[in-house]
C-alpha cells in the first residue's frame, strides 16, 4: 500500500494513514462461511438472512456441531421446519455437503462465528451507511497486538467496531480494556462495542466499563465518563464510545448510534 498515493487510497485507509498507521492485511475470506460462495446472488441473501438474529444462532449452534450437523442437533433456536429450511439454503449455497441425513462444513478452515459477524458488520457499512469498510484488520505500529475487528469510513469520521459474537458471559474485564486500548490508541471519532446478543447489557456489559473506567481514573472516571443510557440497551460515554446489542436488530441500532453521535456533535456546534 506505501506505493499508492494518499488521495488514491479508499477512505477508510486515508483516514488510518492520517492516524500514522498503515494497514498491513485486511477482509480474509478463507474462514468466512460464504467466503468461498461464487454466486452473487448467494452472497447477496446470505447477507440478508444475517439480518435476522434467528440465523446468526442457528449458524452459532451448526459451527458447534460442525462434526455431527443434522436437523436434530441444530434446533436449540429454531423449529425443525426452520432448521430444514436453513439447511437447504445453506446447501444450495454450498457452505454445507450432505450425506444422507448428515451435513458438513465444506468450508474447511472457519472454526467460529466471529469473522462471519464481523464481515456481515463492515457489509452494513457498505450497503446500509454508504461507506468504506473493512473487517479484521492489522495496523502497523500499534503497541496494542491483535486485529481490529472493523474499521469503517462514516461521514467523513473513523469508526471502529470491536465485535463480539460470544454470549456476554463469556466476556471479562481484559476484553474491554483491550478494546479501550485501541480505542486510545486509534483515536476513531466514533466506538463501538457491540455484543450480539438480546440479554440487557446491564446485568455485566455496562458493569465492565464502568468498572475499567473507575480503574483507570477513578471518581475522575465516573464524573467524566459517566456509562449512560440512551435507550433500550444502548449506552454511550459522551456520545462518542457506545455499547450496543442486537435487540430491536443490529443495523436499527447501529443506525441510532450513529445518528446520535451527529445529533451531539451539532449541538456542541451551538446548532438546535
């Protein structure tokens, strides 16, 4: 990427080239499950039916029984008829094989959900918000290891997703201080901590943040970055840095997110 002029970089790389970061890999295919689909149109519905939380369990519960996949084993979410209707689809798609009564992945090398969600989460940026997005994404320089999750151009501002596909039992206070590091570390106008999941974020989401926070700067973390609500179970700290979950579904309520996060910044403007 160093070869290529700035101005001819997509947005979304300008935008980390600004923060003196270059992007090293970015949007693997080889452990998404439509990662080797073909057909467009395949592509194009596979997107859509991650749309509906019912699915994105029943393709959760199927990578769980990735060895022993039947109608039988993947109905912890959904009806039988629902689950036939899900295989088929995915059939036809050719993300699964079939022998008999029994299904596998032909998609060899995906071993979690977490990819999927996060390649489905930069497609909203794309198709939903008009923007540049990319998903799994490693930066040079950063004294933070690993990859971030989603990186999206929005309106002109750096977003960044941190995406998590795992109940919210299975979070700790080490993965939200890793996310508040890279968040400090980026410097994104906009942060998003999204956990897909319909529980209410108070039982322990909420109660991780406000706890790290207090960590790093105590009483000073509660008066200055007070965790609120802004409604349902979507939290802000000063409108910039938002938890959020799949309830009322995820584009619904990333689009509130979002929206608010203009909403403040026109009101610091002076603007009604």
């Amino acid at each position: 990427m160093d070869e290529i002029p700035v101005e001819q970089l997509p947005t979304v790389f300008q935008l980390i080239r600004a923060r003196g970061f270059r992007v090293l890999s970015w949007n693997p295919a080889d452990r998404l499950l439509p990662g080797r689909v073909k057909n467009p149109g395949h592509v194009r519905r596979f997107y859509q039916k991650m749309g509906h939380y019912s699915f994105r369990l029943f393709l959760r519960e199927l990578l769980e029984h990735r060895d022993d996949i039947r109608k039988e084993t993947v109905t912890r979410y959904c009806s039988v008829r629902t689950a036939e209707k899900y295989l088929a689809l995915l059939l036809e798609m050719g993300i699964l094989d079939r022998d008999g009564n029994h299904f596998r992945l032909a998609v060899e090398h995906v071993t979690n959900f977490g990819e999927t969600l996060e390649w489905y989460i930069a497609e909203v940026f794309r198709n939903e918000f008009g923007s540049d997005a990319i998903y799994r994404v490693a930066l040079s320089e950063t004294q933070v290891g690993g990859d971030f999750d989603v990186l999206a151009s929005w309106a002109g501002r750096l977003v960044f997703l941190e995406v998590k596909s795992s109940p919210p039992r299975a979070v700790e206070a080490p993965h939200v201080r890793l996310f508040l590091s890279r968040v400090w570390e980026l410097l994104p106008e906009v942060a998003i901590f999204l956990e897909d999941t319909q529980l209410r974020m108070m039982d322990k989401i909420v109660p991780l943040f406000e706890e790290e926070l207090r960590r790093l700067y105590g009483r000073l973390g509660q008066e200055e970055y007070p965790v609120v609500r802004l409604q349902d179970e979507l939290f802000h700290v000063n409108h910039c840095l938002y938890i959020v979950n799949s309830k009322r579904g995820l584009v619904h309520n990333l689009r509130t997110v979002l929206r608010d996060y203009l909403r403040n910044q026109q009101q610091l403007m002076g603007m009604p």
